[in-house]
C-alpha cells in the first residue's frame, strides 16, 4: 500500500476501531497460476497488546479456501470526497479534489481448519456476534443433527497477520484551518462525511 508518513498509523487500537465499526473484510490471495482472487467475509477480531487473531470461514465451493501462501486482507474504515471549495486556502495554493479515508491492510498467512468442534464453536461465536447488532437472538445449536449437519459446507481459518499497516488519510498534510473547514463541511454530509469528520477532529486540537 502507498503510505505516506503523514498519513501511516501505528497505534492499534485504531484498527480494533475499524473492525469493531465494520468486521466485514476483503481477504485477497493468489490461485496456482498466480492470478488474485478475492472473497469478501465477515469475521471475528480480537487483539491483545500487539497479538492479533482474526477468525472466519469460506463456504467449501469457494476455491479460495484452498488456496496456499501469503494473503492480503483489508479491513475497510469510513470514506468521503473532499471539495477544494471547502479550504480557506483553496485559491492561494491552487487546491484540487481529493479523497479521505481510513483503512488497513493485513498480510500473512492463514491456519485453515474443518474440524466439526472449530467449526462449531466458530460459526456459535459468530452468530452471537452478528445477532446482538441485528437485535435477534437465533443461536447455532451444536446438538441439533440438522445443524450441525451445515457445518460440513463450510471451511474455517485462523488468521495472525505478520505485518499490519494502518492509513488514515483525513488531511494531515494541510494547516489547520483547511482540516477544521473540510471536517465542518464533512460533518454535514451524512453517510460515511460524518465518520470521516470524527476521525479528523479526532486529530485535530481544538481551536
């Protein structure tokens, strides 16, 4: 990834705020003939101190679940389009259009699993996760034959990446009153500017 120092992260608790927002990833690796191949999978995330472990599963047709080597996975933050309307500066220093955004990238390799006990208390972990947010409470009930009868459609990994690199491009390389004025116009603009707009006056001292 292009990582301008101005822009690189290094305190993860930035990434436990990306996932903890949208645990829903790209996990991208190479087939046998070296072409990419993408699958896109929600998963679990926990980390303690600077040991990471990412958990989730691929449906067993997916041919990514057979896949060997390096991958790369990317856990997707908050976006937006920021006018140069919006700088003070914008016509003393010819400002143009740009994009912020916060993301990170993930590489290693992945610790496949499709044992029926991983399997089960995975897919348990993940539907108690996913249903506290959407306000139900279906449970995954090991001890039902039709249940656990699923589990054979799926293949688990474990992932603990090598390498993790955090960018959270919100105008670090303007003055202040630009971030003030592009975070204030941000703010007003709903879906993904108000996101946006928090990380940035996150960083930004007040005036």
């Amino acid at each position: 990834m292009y990582l301008p120092r101005a822009f690189a992260e290094t305190d993860l608790a930035h990434l436990d705020e990306l996932l903890a927002a949208d645990p829903f990833v790209t996990l991208i690796s190479t087939d046998g003939n070296g072409e990419p191949f993408a699958s896109h999978v929600p998963v679990l995330y926990r980390r303690q101190g600077h040991d990471v472990l990412i958990e989730g599963h691929w449906a067993r047709p997916n041919a990514q679940c057979r896949h060997t080597g390096p991958v790369l996975m990317i856990a997707h933050g908050p976006h937006a389009y920021v006018s140069p309307s919006w700088y003070p500066d914008k016509e003393a220093e010819a400002r143009v259009p740009t994009w912020n955004y916060a993301i990170a990238h993930l590489t290693g390799t992945l610790e496949r699993f499709e044992d029926e006990a991983g399997l089960s208390d995975l897919v348990s972990r993940l539907s108690d996760r996913f249903e506290a947010l959407a306000g139900s409470d279906w449970k995954f009930e090991p001890e039902r034959d039709d249940h656990r009868s699923q589990l054979r459609g799926i293949v688990g990994f474990r992932f603990v990446p090598e390498r993790i690199e955090l960018k959270f491009k919100l105008n670090q390389n303007h003055p202040l009153a630009n971030r003030r004025a592009v975070a204030a116009a941000l703010s007003q603009q709903g879906a993904g500017g108000d996101a946006i707009a928090a990380l940035m006056l996150g960083r930004t001292p007040a005036p």
